[in-house]
C-alpha cells in the first residue's frame, strides 16, 4: 500500500499536488467513461442522434442519483477528516461507520423510487415520442445499479482523506477500464444498444464499488471501514455538512432538465430533438472542466478539513492559494482547446454537419466564463471543508438560480439557442460574488492566526 500523506506537516504545495492530481485525474476518468458509454450510443447505425438524444435525457436522473453519494461522502469524510486532525480516531471512526451504512440504505431505497416513478419523470424532463424508447431502455437498467454507484463514489472519499490519493484514482480507473472494454462488446457485437451501455456502467460500478471496500477494510488502514447502526445525532451532522455538494450536484439535474425542457419547447418537433443532441455533446465536454476541477477541490477538501481541526490557518491559507491556481492553469489550458478545436470532440459523437456545427458553437457559448468559474470552485468547496455550509450552499444556489432563470428567459427574447449562453451568464456573474463574499471571510477568519475557534463544525 502506498505511504500516506501527512496531511500536518508536509509541504502544502506538495500536498495539493499529491492528493488533488490524482483526484482530477480520477474526476476526469469518471467522466470519460460516461462519455465513451455516448459516444458509442451515437454511433449506433441510423439511430445513433435519436439514442444520444434519449441518453442526454437521462442524465439529470444520473446526475440526481450521484448527488446522493456526494450528500454521505463528502458530509462524511469532511467530519472525518477534521476528527483525524483533532488526533481523534475514535470519533473518525463513528463517522466512517454511519456515512456506509446511510448510504446502503438511501441507496435501496432511491432504486425502488426510481424504477416506480422513470415513466414520468422522463416524460417530464423532456423525452419525446421518439427518444422515450431509448431513455427508458437506460434509465431501468443504470437505476438498477444504483447500490454500486453511490457506494464506489461515496466511499471512495474516504481512501483519499486517509492519505491515499493514488488510491482512490485507482478506484475510478478500474470502472473506466472496465466500461471502455464492455461498452463495444454489449453495444455492437451483442446487438444490445443503449441497454448494452447501461449494463457495461453497472458492471464497472460494481468493479469500483468491490474495490473501495476491499481498500477500505484493509488492516493498513488507518481507520478500517466496518458497518454500524446510524446514529441520528451522527446522521444529522454528516447531512448537514453534506448537504451543500448534494445540492449542488442536484441543483444542476434541475439546470439540465430545464434546459432540456426549453430547447424541446421552442425548437419544436422539428428542431427540439436536434438541440437536445447537440446539447447532449456540448454537456459531454463541460464535463471534462467541471468534474476535473471538482477533482481539484473536492481532494484538497480533506487537507483543509484536517487542519481546521488541528487550529493551523496559516496552512489552510496556502492550500485555498496552491488549489486555486491549479484551477485557474487547467480552465486556460481547457478556454484555448474550446476557442481552437471542440470540433475534433464534437466529431467523435457525430459524422453529421448539422449537430456538429450547433454544438461546436455551443461549446465555444457554454466555455466563456470558465476561468472565472475556478474561483466559484474553489471558493465553494473550500468553504465546505471549513464547516460553512450555509454560506458555500447560498453561493452556489446564487450561480444555480442565475443559470435557471438565463435558461428560461433568453429563449423568450431571442432564439431557443440563446439558452446555451445561460451557462457564461450565471459563472460570470457567481465568481464575482464569490470573490467578494471570500474576501470577508478571508479577514475575518484566516489572515490571523487562531480565529478558526469562530466556525462550527
């Protein structure tokens, strides 16, 4: 097993590299998986862009179903981490232990919910008569393995606050590896199409899912995973602090589904399912900035969660500065590639003209604003790992009502496209904010030493 990190007294520098590298690698990986699973469904002969189309469909259900692991996994591992700190292994122990066997149980229970209520909530976020089919064939099958995915997702937060970074890389790549090798065989020489890239995802979630717990009950461990009676006191905490990720991540199921919703509205019967394809591929490539930068600060979060608990802001300082300007070279390096070359993505979902011309303007549309979206990041979830949730959650649903409100109005002034330009609208506009917020915080509890005792955790 690799050396852990000592999250204490190493280099800060060093350490955001250490723990976050790994974990936007694992982000970015995580995300190339799901894409391979569309672009292989868009290659599907002569129903390619219809299946592409009811695979973008699906996708706030996806997301909203993620948002849960996130709600325990990070909750979790932020109060575990700050235990760590205080030398406290006992109390990490009891939060390790609750945050697994709340995720057993929401898990069950979303997939009963799930599989009882698709019919309706795909006709809702935008499913036509034509794409229905294609959405639902995913949808039952992917929900299916619900248990697998929260549980590699979220506990997987848990081997990267114990110091191992690589290891929870490790996790992310198996499942991609995994996925890339089945989805061809299920998809094309099976004949099973859409439902052939939903089950080559539920078998590498459950490939990662039996990977994290094999990790995390392994005796090097610091703090070995084992299975406890929730606690509601315990709960409450891990919900509390968690609650700011989850409902970013489902905030932005509600951002995908209006603007599915809008584009089907007023581009019509004709145009309605044009839009949603190109959508579908322009989303596919914000997710290789988001996810990547999440990677960045959701691995810098147990770093800063461990010296909160040990009282050292001059530590907590330096890791908000190294984790942001790693934020700010990765969303330039990725700003340049979407002014020079989104065609050659755009090309690997699509051979025709049309979609691709729309979502290479879309994409040039949706990546305006995504330097300044580093700080909304960083600013965000740095703010978790301190405790203060309920400033990075009003941050955050600030950006998020931003982008709902753009995606609806626009198109009533201008064309349905102009929903594409809700994105650079509400990042703009979120980061100034978040400077501004951070810049009292930062006077307030971090320029000095021994302020940290004001936040609550």
């Amino acid at each position: 097993m690799n050396k852990a990190n000592d999250f204490g007294r190493d280099s800060i520098p060093l350490l955001v590299l250490k723990i976050s590298i790994p974990f936007m690698i694992a982000q970015f990986v995580n995300v190339f998986y799901s894409i391979v699973d569309r672009i292989y469904v868009g290659n599907i002969p002569d129903t390619g862009a219809d299946a592409l189309a009811g695979v973008g469909v699906c996708a706030p259900i996806v997301t909203l179903l993620s948002s849960f692991g996130a709600l325990f996994g990070i909750g979790g591992s932020v109060l575990f981490s700050v235990r760590l700190g205080a030398g406290d292994e006992k109390g990490a122990r009891r939060f390790l232990a609750n945050s697994f066997s709340l995720m057993i149980i929401v898990s069950l229970v979303l997939t009963v919910l799930f599989l009882l209520s698709k019919d309706r909530l795909l006709n809702w976020f935008g499913a036509s008569e034509v794409t229905f089919p294609y959405a639902d064939s995913y949808l039952t099958i992917y929900t299916a393995g619900t248990f697998f995915a929260l549980i590699s997702m979220g506990m997987n937060y848990f081997i990267t606050a114990q110091g191992f970074p690589v290891l929870g890389m490790a996790t992310t790549l198996i499942g991609a590896v995994i996925n890339i090798v089945l989805d061809p065989v299920f998809i094309f020489l099976f004949d099973m199409g859409v439902a052939g890239a939903a089950i080559a995802t539920v078998i590498a979630q459950m490939s990662s899912c039996a990977f994290v717990l094999l990790t995390l009950r392994r005796k090097k461990m610091k703090v070995p995973l084992c299975l406890a009676r929730p606690e509601l006191s315990v709960g409450g905490r891990i919900v509390k602090i968690g609650f700011s990720p989850f409902l970013i991540l489902a905030t932005d199921s509600i951002i995908i589904i209006a603007l599915n919703a809008v584009l089907q509205h007023y581009g019509g019967r004709e145009y309605g399912d044009t839009l949603i394809t190109a959508a579908t591929i322009v989303q596919s490539y914000m997710l290789l900035i988001t996810s990547p930068m999440l990677g960045i600060t959701g691995g810098s979060q147990p770093l800063i969660s461990y010296n909160y608990g040990a009282n050292r802001p001059d530590r907590i300082r330096k890791t908000f500065f190294w984790v942001l300007m790693l934020c700010v070279c990765f969303t330039s390096v990725m700003f340049l590639i979407s002014r020079i070359a989104p065609q050659y993505f755009v090309y690997i979902f699509t051979d025709s003209r049309e979609y691709a011309e729309l979502a290479v303007w879309g994409i040039r549309a949706f990546t305006l604003m995504i330097i300044p979206l580093s700080f909304q990041y960083v600013i965000v979830d740095g703010l978790t790992a301190l405790g203060m949730t309920r400033t990075s959650l009003s941050l955050s649903l600030f950006r998020k009502s931003l982008y709902f409100g753009a995606t609806c109005i626009l198109p009533l002034f201008f064309t349905a496209q102009s929903a594409f330009y809700a994105e650079p609208v509400a990042d703009g506009i979120a980061a100034g904010v978040s400077c501004i917020v951070f810049s009292l915080i930062y006077r307030k509890y971090l320029r000095g030493g021994g302020r940290l005792k004001d936040i609550r955790i």
